[in-house]
C-alpha cells in the first residue's frame, strides 16, 4: 500500500533554476540543522598564490561573480581535481574551485568570491522550503558539465553524449517525458516564463512540440483554474527586459550575475500558486532543483555512477580524456515540498553510507514510473535512478502548520 | 473571498537597481540564440535574410530576438507574466492595524529611493 501523500498525488511540479551549487545556497543550514550536509566554516581552496582561503558567508545577490564562473567540462575538471591532470588513480579533493575562477581575468582577491556562501536570513524563501519540507543532501547535477547537457538529462534521462552547450538531436527510440506522457494519454508542459525570456528546449521540443509548451502566467491560471497538468516543468526568466506597458522584468534565473533575490521572489511565487488553492496544494508535490553550480564551490565530491552507453571524445571534452558518463558533476540544491513531507526532513546523501544519490535523470526516472508504471525505453540512468518522491509520507500536515509567502 | 493563513511571511522586495538590460549576454543566452538561429534556417522563406545573431550583445537585444522567434513558434506564449494571487494575512487586531498604518506611511516617505 503506497502511503495517502502517494496515493492522493495528482500533479508533479519541478521548477529549475540556474547556477549555483548546494554549499552556497544552503551550506550555512548545517550549523543548525546539522543533519543537512553544508560548511562546517573552515572548508578551504588554495588561490594562485597557494594561499588557503577559507569559505565565506559574504555571498552577495548581484555584483560578486560578474565574470560568469566556468563551468564547462574542463573548468569542473579543474574545480573537482584541483589540477591534477587526467590519468590513473588521480583524486577528487575540490580544491580547484579558485584556480578555476582565476582563469577567468579576476583578480586574486576577485577569485575568492567563488568560495562565498549565503547566510539563511539571506535566502528567506529557500531557506524556509528546506527546512520546512525535504532537502536532498546528495542530489547532483548529471554531468560535470554546463546547462544545456545537464537540462537534458532533465528532460530524457541523457544527454545523449554531449557534454557541452551545442545544440544535440534526440536519438529514438529515446523520448521526452512529455512526449512519453502524452503519448500515453497524459498530460504535461514546459511552461517558460515568457516570449522575451522563451525556452532552453528549443530545436528539439519547442520546434517541433510546441503543444508542449506554456508561458508562466498559464502556469498561474493552470493552478488558479485546477487545470494545471499532471506533470509541469518551469523555466525561470532568463534576461531582464521591457515588461507590458513600460515595466520591468527582471532575471529570476539566479544565474551569475543575476539577481539572487528575484530568483527568491519567482521561487516563492511559484510555489504561492500551488500553495493557495488547497485543492491542489494537496495533490501536489513541488521540486525545486538546480540544473548545475555554475562554477562555485561545494566541498563533496561528485561520486560515480552508471555509465548510460555514451561516450564523449576527448576533443569534446576539452581535458585530453574521454568522458563515459560514469561520474556526476558537483551537487545542487534540491528541495522537495509537499503538505505530505515532514518537516524538517533531510534525504541523507555520500557523507552516510546508507544514503541516496539523486541526479537530473531521476525526473523523468521518477515521472515515468509514477505516471506510466511500465516504460520500456527509459533510459540507462532513469532505469537506475532514485524516486525523488520518497518522502511523501501518510500524514497530510494541517493547513495552519504550512507557510505561505507574502509578496 | 481570499483565503487567510495563519504563517506568512514577508519575502524582500528586489531593489530596482538589479535590473540592467543593457547587460552582456551570458554564455547561457549566447548559446540560446544560436540554437534559435538553427531553427531560423529552417523557417526562412525564400528572399527572407537570417538574423545576424553576432550583433546580439545585450539582454535586450536578445530578448527582442528570442519574443520574435519564440512568437513564430509558439504565439499562445504571449500572455502577460502575472503573479500567484496575492494571500491575504489573518484579521489584525487593532493594535496590529495601527502598526501596519504605521509602516505605511513610513513607505511614502521613501518614496524617493
């Protein structure tokens, strides 16, 4: 018997957002939430001059990381490897994080921003999600590699190969998750935020399945009207620009240097949506994750993982060695939100042994195999991927006992 | 009637100095319009020219770009962005009430920043 927070769901909702690695958003919950696996304070990485710098809660919303960190396959080699060249037997330590950052034309005391961190009365709103709700302590990005792969692995389960920001062609008999779902006689949308921001899923889906598609004001009407989807996938906005009749849109992407606030507000709205209709809010399950870290640090080492049959040539990663799709890229903030999850809940990850590890394929992984049961072309990774719903328990909180945000 | 809850809480309001549409494009934005300029490719009509994309270097001008390309492929995408709606606080007391006048007025006097 599944439990009732199963039983009674109807809709599953993942709002991903950009760039920024699970230390830095959340690392600071640990001193009082020990369970949640963040900085301990005296977390360090060797700058150009081989001085220890230590991690920082002075993380600013804008204006810090104005040269976009890297965070293509070969600056996450460094970031992960500390420079150590591929070969046999060399070891993560994640002590390449400022090295990598200094590449980049920022001074010595520029690249140490890459080991800032925010305090939680920073983040309000992510703060409060993962404290009241379920956070991941060992969800991944899918490759150690930059947005568009990683998204992908979000949207099919694989990358198929690619490891860059190039454009890929789907392989059958592989499937979107939307595809699959409507195929099968249900219903599902990427809903980005509007026409000026659009999609990252251009060619594959937005080209030639823009049935698929919605802006984030239907997203808005979906859940006011109870029509929203089985399963919605949201794009934050990702460039300011003019709003109807003279305003003001800003990024809410949360992607360097935008900024981190807005990102806070569009979280929050998001979940406001399904929060205030009760209907909904009760047959929902939210997550909020983030598709890559975009170059800052966090201090645990991506572990291995099924190889899902790809492999990407040296010369595409950029490294000198071929990359099989057997290691995850750097962790993320991950958070699940259900009046079903209890709070305070943390989903253990690599620092327990009998822990989990989540990566961007568990979504559709988790999607499929709650919504289509028996799927026989999910992917390699899907197949072996965690159900992110697991903390769904029997015990619907009381209404009162849930926060909602004031805007 | 809009529904009151008993735990709000209030979520910083993003100053209006964040936003700078003349800021340069990310390697992010970068590789989105080059993959709307693949599907441009397949979209021209005869006599139509392909937009040249390497003169996009700001959010604006990217975004001008993407709401053309995005409205060709999608144009029920072009509804206005609109917030959750606004949850409302439980009833005050009147001391409460008093307060919240309070920090009201205290608004309009900053109305400068």
């Amino acid at each position: 018997m599944p439990p009732a927070g199963l039983d009674n769901l109807k809709h599953i909702v993942v709002l991903m957002m950009e760039n920024r690695s699970f230390d830095h958003m959340l690392g600071s919950l640990t001193k009082q939430y020990p369970k949640i696996n963040g900085l301990t304070g005296n977390e360090s990485n060797p700058d150009m001059n081989g001085t220890m710098v230590q991690v920082q809660p002075n993380a600013k919303f804008q204006g810090q990381l104005d040269h976009d960190p890297d965070h293509h396959f070969p600056g996450v080699d460094l970031q992960i490897f500390g420079g150590t060249p591929p070969g046999p037997g060399r070891v993560a330590n994640m002590q390449g994080f400022i090295k990598s950052y200094a590449t980049q034309g920022t001074s010595i005391n520029d690249s140490h921003a890459i080991m800032s961190y925010f305090p939680p009365k920073s983040l309000p709103v992510l703060t409060k999600l993962a404290t009241e709700f379920a956070v991941f302590n060992g969800w991944f990005s899918s490759i150690p590699g930059p947005t568009i792969c990683n998204r992908a692995f979000a949207h099919y389960g694989t990358s198929f190969g690619n490891v860059d920001m190039n454009l890929f062609y789907i392989q059958d008999p592989i499937q979107s998750i939307y595809e699959r779902m409507v195929q099968a006689g249900h219903t599902a949308k990427i809903y980005y935020y509007d026409q000026q921001s659009s999609t990252m899923e251009i060619v594959n889906l937005l080209k030639n399945q823009p049935q698929i598609f919605g802006s984030y004001s239907q997203f808005v009407a979906d859940c006011n009207g109870n029509t929203l989807p089985e399963y919605s996938f949201i794009e934050p906005c990702y460039n300011d620009h003019p709003g109807p009749g003279g305003g003001q849109v800003l990024a809410s992407d949360q992607h360097p240097d935008h900024n981190v606030q807005e990102g806070e507000r569009f979280i929050a709205n998001t979940y406001n949506a399904i929060r205030t209709n009760q209907q909904l809010w009760e047959t929902t399950a939210l997550l909020v994750v983030y598709d890559e870290h975009g170059g800052i640090y966090d201090h645990v080492v991506p572990p291995a993982c099924q190889s899902d049959g790809y492999s990407a040539t040296a010369d595409k990663t950029g490294t000198g060695e071929a990359f099989n799709f057997d290691r995850l890229g750097i962790r993320v903030p991950a958070i699940l939100v259900s009046p079903y999850v209890p709070r305070g809940t943390v989903i253990p990850g690599t620092e327990d042994p009998n822990g989990l590890v989540f990566e961007h394929a568990c979504i559709p992984g988790t999607v499929t195999s709650f919504f289509l049961k028996n799927y026989d072309q999910a992917t390699v990774r899907e197949k072996n991927s965690r159900n992110f719903l697991t903390p769904l328990t029997d015990t619907l909180r009381p209404d009162d006992d849930c926060w909602v945000f004031d805007l | 009637m809009t529904k009151k809850y008993k735990l709000m809480m209030k979520v910083p309001k993003t100053p209006k100095s964040a936003y700078d549409h003349g800021r340069f494009i990310s390697s992010l934005i970068e590789h989105q319009i080059k993959h709307f300029s693949e599907v441009e490719k397949s979209l021209l009509k005869p006599g139509q020219k392909l937009t040249d994309i390497s003169k996009i270097k700001t959010e604006l001008q990217a975004s001008k770009y993407l709401k053309r390309m995005t409205a060709l492929l999608h144009p029920q995408g072009a509804d206005k962005p609109r917030r959750a709606a606004q949850p409302k606080k439980p009833t005050k007391t009147a001391k409460g009430a008093k307060r919240k006048s309070k920090v009201k007025t205290k608004r309009v006097k900053r109305k400068s920043r």
